[in-house]
C-alpha cells in the first residue's frame, strides 16, 4: 500500500515537470532567430514504480525531467562546413574577378583596350601612314602609342593595388583563425567543466558550432570529439567521465585546436628581394605556423576556403612559373645549378616574352626551397634547347639569411621551378600576359624603328643601318621607367639577338620591360621629328611611308606579332576571354554554393531550428498537462478534505 | 521532413531574390539596350562584340579617312591632269598652225613667247597641293616640281656658292635608241663681219655647209662648262626594268661626262663605247662628229652630237646612260630630281642630298590588305621634252632670223651699187647668205615637223596619265561603295550579336514582374499566418 499522500506527489511531479518543460519552450521561442541556437528538447520520463504489496502490483509514481537536450545532426554539420568552405573560395573568386573584369572592360560606356588600341592607335596609325610628314599626324601617332602604353601603365597599378588589398585580406583572414582557435580553445574548456558535473552545455555548444562554421568558410575544417574516458575502471568496459577531447583540424589535417591546447598561424612578409614573381609588389605575406615555423599552404588540389581563394587570387599564375630540370648533377653545397627549360616557349626570345622571375628570387629543386641571387639564360644556337643558371643558391629561411649552397646533391633530371606554381588565373597571370604583350609590341615596334624590319625568326644583324627622319635614332622607341631611381632605361634586343644569351644584370633586355614600367621614349615626345617613317631619306621623302607600312602590319599580321596565336590587336580578345571564362566560372560554382548552403541549411534547420506553430502547440499542450496536474492536486485536496476532516468525524 | 518557419522564409527569400535578379537583368538590358553587360555573363557573344567593334572602327577609318582622302587627292589630280592636256593641246595645234604657213605667221617673237609661255604653264600645273601637299613630286611632298624664286633665295642663305645656289651632279640619263634623232648644224656660215666687209671680201658659197649628224637631246640646256664630279658625286646606280630572261632588276651605273652603252641584261659586254664628251659651246666644233668616233656635247644646247659610227654602236645597245653637272637654274625650271637621279651638293648645311629614287609610289590602305597607287608621278606625265621642243624651235627660229638679217643687208648692198661696187663680191656673199638661209629654213620645217610629232606624243602621254587616274578614282568609288556595304552588314550582325529585341524583352519583363509579383504574395500570405492565429 503506497503512502496516502502519494498522489499528492505524483501531481507535483506533474506540475515541476511541465513548468520546467514550459520554460524549455519558453527558451526555444526566445531563441527562434538567434543565429545558431539548436532547439531544445525536455527529456523526461516515467519516475521509478513503488512495489505496493498489493494485488495489484506496482505503482507509478509521477514523471521525472531527465535532461534538457539540444536537437542537432552532425552529419548536416559536416556536409554544411565543406560546403562553406567551396563558398568562401568562390566568393572571394567572384568579389575580385568581377573587379578584374570591370577593369579590363570595354563598351560603350567605357574606353579599354580596343577603344585605345584597334580605334584610336589604328586610326592615328592609319593616318601617318597616309601622311607621315606633318607634325599633326605624327604627334597624333605618338600621342595615342603614349595612351596605350598608359593604359598597361594604370591596369598594371591597379592590379597590383588589388594584390596589395588581397594581401591585407589575407593577413586579416589569418588573424581570424587564430581568434576563432583561441575562442574554441577556452569554450572547450568550459564545456567540458559544465558537462563533468554531468549536465549538457547546450548554449556553449552553440557558440562552438557557429565559430567552427565560420572558420570553415575561410579554409577546411575536421572536427572530432571522442569522450574523454575515466581509466579508474578495471571491469574492460568504457566508462566516459562526461567529458570530451575536441580536436578541430585545418587543411588536411593540421590541428589548430587540440583540447584546450590552440596553435597560431602568423604572417610573415616575404623578403622584397626574393619575389615569386616579378611583378609581386612588396610585403606579400607567407603564412607559417608560429609554433613549429613550419609552412602553412591551403592550396592542396582537395581544399577550399576563402584564404585559399584568396591566396589563388594573389599568387595565381595559371600553374605555370618558370621551370624545366636540372641538366646536370650537382653536389651539396653548389651555389650554382643548370636547369633545361622545358615549357612551351620555342625560342629564348618567347621565353622573355613571359618570363615573370625577379633578378633574384626563390627557387624550389627537387622539392627543397632555395633562393637564388642571379641568373643567366642561353639558347643553343644549333639545338634551339634552353638552358638558364642560376647563382647564388642559399636554403630559404624563413626570415634572416643561411649559408649559401645546396643542402643536398642533385641528379640530372631532378624537377626546378622558379617562385611556385600556382593554379588559378590570378593576378601574376593577368600581369604576364600584359607584360608578354607590351615586351612583343615594344621589341617589333623598336626594331622596324631602328633596323626597318620585325620579323624575330632568325636573329640576324640589322637589315640596314638607322635612317631616319631627320636624324639618326640611337635610343629605343620605348624605354623603361626604373622604379627606385626614376632613370629612363633604354632598351636594345641585341642583348638577346647577337649571342642567344641573357643574363639578369642586362637593363637593356625586354624581360625588364613591365606593363607597369613601360614608357614612350620621352625624348621623342618632345621632338616628334625624332622617329622614323621611312628608310629612305626622310629630309627628301616626306610621303615616304615604308616603315609605318611595316608598323601596321604589327597590328594585323600575326606572322609579325604573334600574341598567343592571335594578331596584336586582339589582346583584349584574348585576354578578356581567360576573364570573362574565370568571372563565369566564380559565379556559377558561387551560385551553385549559395544554392547548396541554402539546402543544406534547410536540412539543419529541418532538426535544430524552430517553428513557431509548433511552440504554440507546445505551449498549449504543457499548458494542459500543467492544468491537468494541478487539478490532480485540486482532487486530491478535495480527497484529503474529505478523508480527514470529514470522514469518521 | 519537419518544415520550420526559417526553413520557409529562407526559400521564399532564395526564390525571390532569385526574381529580383533576373528582373534587374532584364531592367538593364532593356535601359542599355545591350544583351550582354559584363562580358562574364554570355562570353561568347560578349567577345564577338569586340570584334564587331573593331571591325566597324577600322571600316569607318578607311571610310572617311583614307578612302576619301584618296579621292580628294586624285580628284585634284585628275583637274590638274585635265588642264596639262588642254595646254599640251594647245601647244599642239600651235605647231600644226606653223606648219601649214609658216610664213602666215608675221610675229616670230610673239609666236615664240606665247609658246614658251604655254611650256612655262604646262610645268607649273605639276605644283598643284593637296592639302599641302604637292601633287606630282612622290613622296617629296614638300617639294615643288619646278625651281620657285623662293627656293633660289632660300637656298642662297645656306649655298656654298650664291652665284649657283643649286648645284646637281651627275643627273643620270637613260636613253634608248629611240632617243636617236637626226640633227644638223650649219658650217661656215658667214660672220656678221664678213657681211660688212662683202665689198671687200667675196664669201664663197661653197663654204657654208650643212652638216647631217645625229643626236640624242639631254633634259636640260645650260649646263656646266666644266663636267667634274665632286667626292661621291661620280656616279650612280639604279634599277631599270626586270630582265626578260633571268627576271632580276637590270642594273645601270651613270657616270659624268660619260656616255655608257648597256644591252639588254645590263652589261657592257660587247658593245662600244663607254665615251667620254668632249666638251663644246658651239656645233661647229662637232664638224668631224661626222667622220671620227666621237661624241660632243654642246653644254649650252645640251645636245649629244655624234656620227653615224657612233650611231650605229648605239642602235645596238638597249640602255645608253650619261650624267651631267648643271648649277644654272632660273625659277620655273623644272627640278631634276623629281626626273633622274642626282646629288644636289650645293647646300652648305646638308652637304650632299642624294636624290636616288624618281619613281615613287604614294599607296593608300583602303581598305584591310588593299593598298592603292594614288599619286601621279610628274615623269609620267609632264615630260621634259615640251620645254626642249620649243628650246629647239627657238634656236631654229634664231638661225632664220639671223639667215634672213643677213640676207637683208647684202640685198641692200646689192641694191646700192654706187656705194658696193664689188657687185660680184656681194652677190657671192650674197648667195652664200641665201644658202644659209636655205638651210636655216629646212632646218626650221624640219623642226616643226618634228616638234608636231612630238607634241602629239606628249600630248598623248599626259592623256594616258589621265585615263590611268580616272581608272584609280573608279577604284575608289568601287572600293568606297563596298565599304559602305560592308559597313551596312556588319553594324547590322552587331546589332544582331550586341542588342537586344526590345519586344522581347518587354515580354520577359512582364513576365518576371508577374512571377515576382505573386512570389511576394503567396510569402506574404505564408509568413502572416500561424497556429497563433487560430488560438
């Protein structure tokens, strides 16, 4: 016989239950837009039955709240983060190309490079042609040839501003991480002591899972959380101490958070000296781990994020840094080392065209990064192979300077590249290909100039000595701007022409030619009578027009200028078609993720989010149950009144 | 699958936004007028518009540019060309009037100078400008076809020597045996004061002979005295026709004071010659031209006398060269560069100009790949030979004159013969006077003749040169008019490529508008509601 007062009890238990359960509700509809907040769940259940030594048999008891629970499938959890990731990457990709392709535009509303080059260079051209005499056509000439080179001087600056920001962007990015592994790293903690005392910390939860979404959107994330196991038991069975180990991993496998153990990541700006590329403008950071000094590369072919879109955007040069292998073996501890090209190029010529390495810079032979103070580079006059030397080899460190020579012998045949491979059409691509065509354009122009002919197949000595009008042009028709010393340096091909060898002290030679740099001979912008129309006496043959004839066909005929398969006149075409492709790829795989997150977000949302209907239902529903067991109290009240105070009396 | 509130919301609100950005598409292209707006969104078409652009720019340059600079130029060409043949016409028919009564023609002097004058007309209708830019000179645009008093005493601020401002060496003629004529001069004709001392002296009729050379008449009379080369100066090479056999340029060296035989594949091989010319200023000096091998210039006539062995060398040679000095120029001469090639060594600044190109070709691109030929050259169409013809003419006309004055005073001397009482010595000088006469004036029909033959060719040269312009200005109307069609077609296939067809897009903006529309409406009804309602 269970005790007279039990239902009393059972009423009560009702009652605490469902006014706990009301406030699980109330709590879930709080939070129906915070961000990150998994819907809770009252766990509860029948209390334990008294054995009544009845006939009957036992006896319910009431109802206990077991635990407050959060809803939450990790397994959405996953498949979101990995989804961030790709959006981060994509995003970044669309913010900077459709930047890219703003700039390089060319319609009716802006002027690019067509307005620029196939109207306005054309036309002037045209026009000297026709009448090569007058001070009009020619300063008109110069006027528009002194445009197109300003447009490659501007596109070139705002390149490289947007590399300066995608740089601070990166820094940025890099902070962000190491905030959000220092936040992880103590909510751990707290976790863990919340839930030791045995109850769940839901709401810490939360916060977790909304940093580790966050961090999976800037690079890849794997989280694993095993129970910390209590090792106090000898009975072979597991018994967890209700605490866990949460290990979040970045980028194939690198921990950023161990427990309540955190690792930073820090950036540190790259020696102006050894750029990766040429064109890199200064300070470009490197990532590596402050803790071990190790290297930190997100841009493994299986990994996303925005820091890797980012560095993509950066340091993109389309997979293709100058490389080729090593041509004969070398010993530890040479400063020296042959490497045979072997990239597309077919002659030194095109090799300078698109070469994009620093004077100095850093080197990676057979996977082990080295830095190198200078190079040279020849080509075999019966066997066309292309081979450049590099000196002054020292192991990259990260910062400082390490004794010069190689840590470890080389074979024949060992792989060479030159600054890294990047695969993304980024920012180095774009400034390559700007560079590839004003060296082109530069070198055919500079020589119809001077020699009265373009055409680079053979590279024999000059047709006809200068002749000019008026007098004899001994500088080059463009020249470059030095960038420490603000010198005009002069250009003249036969650093390469005459002995099919170049080194990376020849100011003379195109590869110092930038889109950046490049510049009308400002002498000539002074005297327009200082460049040539003619072969001929110009003093005498005003009309005569043989060298602009040969100018124009720099624009048209591809067989004098050949800019990737295409006439001069179609760079943009060209150039605009890699950007207008990449613009297209960034948006759709960025809508493709927007799409996905939403999905995604959906099926999480499905388990953890809110519904306001079903609150209400809820809340109507405990309302009930909570008003039912208060009248159970109310009944046995009335019982109780009647047992005691009236029955028997 | 449990659907909660946010799960709605966040779908109508990826569903609508989705509308909203295909309505602002829409919106921009209709307000642009452009299918694609970042070349990203349709690469394909965005660079095929580029390429129409480009296209349509280089059409419009050719188009109002270069096409119809070209036809200004030839129109003004083929004026000028228009008024040369009217001269060369009238030059023409000036000749034939002479000839069919010469003795009609009672003012010698005044038929002279209407002639020179004529000649004087016919050159200067070579300095027509373009723009500019003269006309007939090849790439010389700023040079003028004849000397002008303004390039004499341009030239004499800077002239090594001011009494000769211009000084052209070595200016290469290439003949070829049609350039042979018959030429002849008289000797022994009686000197004015033989005419005086007729009383005294008789003049034998025998004496004055007429001597039948040949002759090859150079450019230009008056040139100098003395024939030596500066430094550099000697000679020159150029290129003359393709040789048939072995299809290279035949090459030919000029030398001064020298008369150079070539055949046909450029060498001197087997021929006679080369001569040096003797120097002379009068024709008698070139009385055995007849008989010795030799060859005279007289400098002042400018003629190259020589006889028949002479000759009949000649006639066996394809190319014959020689190179004279002249310093001797007046405005209104015609310039020799824009004929031969030369040096010109008399400024001081620029030392030696060397003029080694006369045939020069001014092309205009018409169109992408097509350049033509736009200019005229002055060789082609105002030849030296105009001015010679009457230079002979007037020298023939002088030994008339001279014949006749002669003839004149010894008729008077016969008619007094109280004061000539010689009557016998006069009447043989007065016979050899008559005989000079006689051949003074069979020289003269000889030159008429001859000069009508000439103008008729000259006339016919300036005629071709005509016919050959008004084929380039039919040329260009071809060319220009297919421009025009081709500009036509290809700004209709890039409006085609680049805009878009307004109907169309109205339709889809009104039909995004409708989807829009009714997204928000069912939203609005979905997000209103709740169980609370209900409650």
């Amino acid at each position: 016989m269970p005790s007279q007062f039990m239902g009393l009890m059972i009423g009560y238990s009702g009652l605490s239950t469902y006014q706990a359960t009301l406030n699980v509700v109330g709590n879930n509809a709080a939070n129906v837009e915070t961000e990150g907040y998994s819907r809770q769940v009252m766990n509860q259940k029948a209390s334990d039955a008294l054995r009544t030594y009845t006939g009957y048999g036992m006896a319910g008891t009431g109802v206990t709240a077991v635990s407050i629970d959060q809803l939450r499938n990790t397994y959405y959890d996953l498949k979101y983060r990995n989804n961030q990731a790709d959006l981060g990457r994509y995003s970044v990709h669309k913010a900077y190309m459709t930047q890219i392709e703003d700039y390089f535009a060319d319609d009716t509303t802006v002027d690019g490079f067509n307005t620029l080059y196939t109207e306005n260079f054309f036309n002037a051209l045209e026009e000297l042609n026709d009448d090569p005499g007058t001070e009009t056509a020619r300063t008109n000439f110069l006027g528009a040839a002194k445009s197109i080179m300003e447009y490659f001087n501007n596109m070139s600056a705002k390149l490289s501003d947007m590399q300066t920001s995608l740089n601070q962007e990166v820094k940025s990015q890099v902070e962000r991480i190491n905030k959000i592994a220092q936040e992880i790293a103590s909510l751990n903690q707290q976790i863990n002591v919340i839930e030791l005392a045995g109850s769940a910390a839901n709401e810490l939860r939360d916060q977790r899972n909304l940093l580790v979404d966050e961090l999976s959107g800037i690079v890849d994330v794997e989280v694993t959380e095993v129970p910390v196991l209590d090792e106090s038991y000898t009975d072979g069975k597991q018994h967890s101490l209700g605490t866990t180990r949460f290990t979040l991993a970045i980028s194939n496998g690198n921990n950023l958070v161990e427990g309540y153990r955190y690792n930073t990541l820090e950036c540190v700006e790259r020696s102006n000296t050894y750029k990766n590329s040429q064109m890199d403008v200064d300070g470009i950071y490197d990532i590596y781990w402050s803790g071990t000094g190790g290297e930190f590369s997100p841009l493994a072919i299986n990994l996303s994020g925005s820091l890797k879109g980012l560095l993509e955007l950066r340091d993109g040069n389309n997979d293709y840094a100058l490389g080729g292998t090593v041509a004969s073996d070398a010993a530890a501890g040479d400063t020296s080392v042959t490497m045979t090209y072997t990239g597309r190029a077919e002659s030194l010529k095109e090799v300078i065209n698109e070469l994009n390495i620093g004077a100095a810079g850093t080197i990676t032979l057979s996977n082990t990064k080295y830095t190198y103070e200078s190079w040279t580079a020849s080509e075999d006059s019966s066997t066309g192979a292309i081979t450049f030397t590099f000196s002054g080899l020292a192991p990259f460190v990260k910062e400082g300077s390490a004794t010069a020579g190689i840590l470890r012998s080389l074979d024949e045949g060992d792989s060479v590249v030159v600054g890294k491979n990047v695969d993304y059409q980024g920012i180095p691509y774009y400034q390559t290909q700007m560079n590839n065509w004003v060296r082109q354009f530069a070198y055919c122009i500079d020589k119809i100039q001077k020699y009265g002919d373009s055409s680079y197949s053979n590279y024999s000595s000059p047709d006809y000595t200068s002749n000019l009008y008026g007098n004899d042009m001994t500088l080059s028709f463009f020249q470059w701007k030095d960038r420490v010393s603000g010198d005009m340096i002069d250009l003249n091909e036969e650093a390469v022409d005459s002995d099919l060898s170049i080194s990376s002290t020849d100011t003379t030679a195109y590869f110092n030619l930038t889109a950046a740099n490049v510049k009308v001979n400002p002498n000539i912008i002074n005297d327009v009578g200082l460049f040539s129309t003619t072969s001929s006496d110009g003093d005498v043959n005003l009309s005569d027009n043989d060298v602009v004839s040969k100018m124009v066909e720099v624009m048209t005929n591809k067989t004098t200028m050949d800019f990737r398969g295409c006439s001069s006149e179609e760079f943009l075409k060209v150039v605009l078609s890699d950007i207008a492709l990449g613009t297209k790829n960034a948006k759709t795989f960025t809508s493709i993720s927007e799409n996905l997150e939403n999905t995604i977000g959906n099926q999480k949302l499905s388990v953890m989010g809110v519904d306001d209907d079903e609150v209400a239902m809820d809340l109507i529903k405990f309302q009930n149950a909570y008003n039912l067991n208060s009248k159970i109290i109310q009944t046995m009240t009335e019982i109780y009144d009647r047992l005691i105070l009236q029955t028997g009396v | 699958m449990r659907v909660t509130n946010k799960m709605m919301s966040n779908n109508t609100q990826y569903n609508i936004n989705m509308n909203k950005a295909y309505l602002d598409e829409l919106s921009q292209q209709q307000a642009t007028q452009r299918k694609v707006i970042n070349p990203s969104d349709d690469p394909v078409t965005a660079i095929r518009g580029l390429r129409f652009e480009s296209s349509l720019a280089s059409i419009t340059q050719y188009l109002e540019r270069n096409v119809s600079d070209a036809i200004s130029w030839t129109d003004i060409t083929q004026t000028s060309i228009d008024k040369a043949q009217e001269l060369a016409r009238e030059m023409s028919s000036e000749y034939s009037s002479a000839s069919s009564d010469f003795n009609k023609v009672s003012d010698r002097s005044a038929y002279l100078d209407n002639l020179k004058a004529l000649a004087k007309e016919f050159y200067q209708t070579g300095n027509t400008k373009n723009d500019n830019r003269y006309l007939f000179t090849g790439y010389r645009t700023s040079d003028s076809l004849t000397f002008s008093e303004k390039d004499i005493e341009e030239r004499k601020l800077e002239a090594v020597n001011t009494s000769a401002p211009f000084k052209y060496e070595c200016i290469s003629e290439i003949f070829d045996k049609e350039d042979v004529e018959s030429y002849s001069f008289l000797k022994g004709a009686m000197k004015e004061s033989d005419v005086d001392d007729a009383n005294n002296t008789a003049y034998s009729e025998t004496s004055v002979k007429n001597i039948d050379v040949f002759r090859i008449r150079l450019a230009y009379d008056d040139i100098d005295s003395s024939q030596t080369a500066s430094t550099g100066a000697g000679s020159t090479t150029q290129d003359v026709a393709t040789d048939a056999v072995s299809g290279g340029k035949v090459s030919l060296t000029t030398t001064v004071k020298t008369l150079t035989l070539y055949n046909e594949n450029g060498t001197s091989t087997g021929l006679g010659g080369p001569y040096t010319v003797n120097l002379i200023d009068n024709d008698e000096d070139a009385a055995s031209a007849a008989t010795d091998k030799a060859v005279y210039l007289n400098y002042k006539t400018g003629n190259l006398i020589f006889g028949d062995d002479v000759r009949s060398e000649i006639m066996e040679a394809a190319h014959i060269t020689f190179g004279y000095n002249k310093s001797s120029w007046d405005a209104g001469d015609v310039k020799p560069e824009h004929y031969f090639c030369c040096y010109d060594t008399g400024s001081a600044s620029k030392g030696t100009i060397s003029y080694m190109d006369y045939q020069q070709e001014i092309e205009y691109n018409v169109r992408s790949g097509q350049s033509l030929k736009i200019n005229t050259n002055a060789r082609d169409l105002f030849d030296l030979g105009v001015g010679r013809a009457v230079d002979d003419l007037e020298e023939a006309l002088n030994a008339v004159s001279e014949a006749e004055a002669k003839v004149a005073k010894l008729q008077e001397m016969l008619d007094d013969p109280v004061k000539y009482e010689n009557t016998d010595k006069v009447q043989m000088c007065f016979n050899a006077a008559q005989k000079e006469l006689d051949y003074a004036n069979q020289r003269l029909e000889s030159v008429i003749s001859a000069n009508i033959t000439s103008s008729g060719k000259y006339y016919d040269k300036v005629n071709l040169a005509g016919t050959s312009c008004g084929t380039t200005i039919k040329r260009l109307e071809i060319v220009k008019n297919r421009l025009v069609d081709n500009y036509t077609t290809v700004e209709t296939q890039a409006s085609e490529n680049n805009n878009v067809q307004l109907t169309d897009v109205v339709i889809d903006i009104n039909e995004a508008n409708m989807v829009y529309t009714s997204a928000l409406m069912v939203t609005g009804k979905i997000a209103q509601q709740s169980l609370l309602n209900y409650i």
